[in-house]
C-alpha cells in the first residue's frame, strides 16, 4: 500500500528555513556571550594594570627623596675610589720613621747632625743622571688617563753635619755600607770647621734607600 503523504512543500522548506535561522541565533548568541564576557575580561585587566601603574607611580614619588640621596651617596662613594687609587699610587710602602730611627743607631755621640734630606728621585735603570726633585709627580699629557708617576722612583738620603774628626765620618760611611736599610752611599766633601776653640769635621753624605731592585 502506498503511503499519501499531504504535507506541501512549500511547508517543509519553511520549517527548514525556521531550523536554520534558530541555528544561527545560536551562534549568533554565543559569539556575542563570548564577546561580552572577553570584553568585562579586558576591562577588568585593564583596571588591574592601572592600579598597579598608579601604586607603581605612588611609590616612586614617595621614595623620589630617598632615590636622589641613593644617587648622591653612590657618586660620592665613586670618587672616594678614585682618590683611594691615587693615594694607593702615590704610597711607596716606605716607613719613613724606620729609616731615621736606623741612623739614629748608626750615627755615634762625636757626630752632630746639621740637616737630613729624605727625597724621590726619580731615575732610569742603568742611568747615572737623575732629576732631583720632592716628591715629583710626572706631568699629565694628552691622552694620559691620570697624572702619577711615569718614571721609577727611589728615596735619596742626604746626611750633613758636624763630626768631631774624619776618622768619625769614615767610620760613619763604612755603617752606612753596612747597613741593609741604605746603599750607593756617596760621600760629598768633608772639610775643616772652626767651632770656637776646637776644630771639627763638616760633612755631607749621599745615599739610597735600599727597598729596590735595579733590573739590568
């Protein structure tokens, strides 16, 4: 038996179309859920990184006092550096205090010191010539990234005085010659002197700390 079916066409295409128009309102609804909640998602981000931004902005603007003095203190403490270099440049470890105390035991009772020269000087290895100067710094040239010394230097200790005869100045160099503490000891002059009724003995002696070593 054949079924009659007496539904039109027309109807089942427009109950079809009624399906697919619910579809999209679907769709529709949820793309438009979806940007709603992306949207409140955005907006609460938003207002979060502001927050942070202004307590960011706060903070600095009540520490700004502390960051200037940090800064302060970190460029003063830099210089101090520098200085400390310098200094660290300009000490040659010589005690000068153990060095006269040396030739207060090596000079005797019949030797009476007029002047004592304790000095740089400034030398090249295997040179005999010298510039003698006090504590000469060498000078900054162009490019020169700071003004220390440029050459080496040694101590030069100059000795004059009044001896109450040669043989004391000959017995005083041969201490020095002696002594660990000098060398390159060089005698000056040693002459005659009048002092009221007696006659003594003027000298002047030349020598090196000896706290180098001379490369060859």
């Amino acid at each position: 038996m054949k079924e009659i079916n007496f539904i039109p066409q027309w109807y089942k295409d427009g109950q079809k179309r009624h399906v697919g128009y619910h579809t999209q309102y679907v769709v529709i609804i949820c793309i438009f859920a979806a940007i709603v909640l992306w949207s409140f998602g955005t907006s609460y981000s938003v207002s979060r990184a502001k927050a942070q931004i202004g307590r960011i902005q706060d903070s600095l603007a009540a520490n700004a006092d502390l960051a200037a003095e940090y800064n302060q203190l970190g460029s003063t403490m830099a210089q101090l550096r520098k200085k400390a270099e310098t200094l660290e440049k300009l000490d040659h470890k010589t005690n000068i205090a153990n060095v006269i105390a040396e030739l207060s035991f090596l000079i005797t009772e019949n030797i009476t010191l007029g002047k004592l020269d304790i000095y740089l000087e400034s030398f090249q290895p295997g040179s005999a010539s010298a510039d003698k100067s006090r504590v000469k710094l060498g000078h900054r040239r162009n490019n020169a990234p700071s003004a220390m010394p440029e050459t080496n230097n040694r101590f030069k200790v100059t000795i004059t005085g009044i001896a109450a005869g040669a043989q004391d100045v000959a017995a005083l160099i041969s201490k020095l010659e002696n002594s660990p503490y000098f060398c390159q000891i060089i005698p000056g002059f040693s002459r005659s002197k009048k002092i009221k009724e007696l006659t003594a003995t003027e000298f002047e002696i030349s020598c090196y700390l000896a706290n180098y070593v001379e490369q060859k």
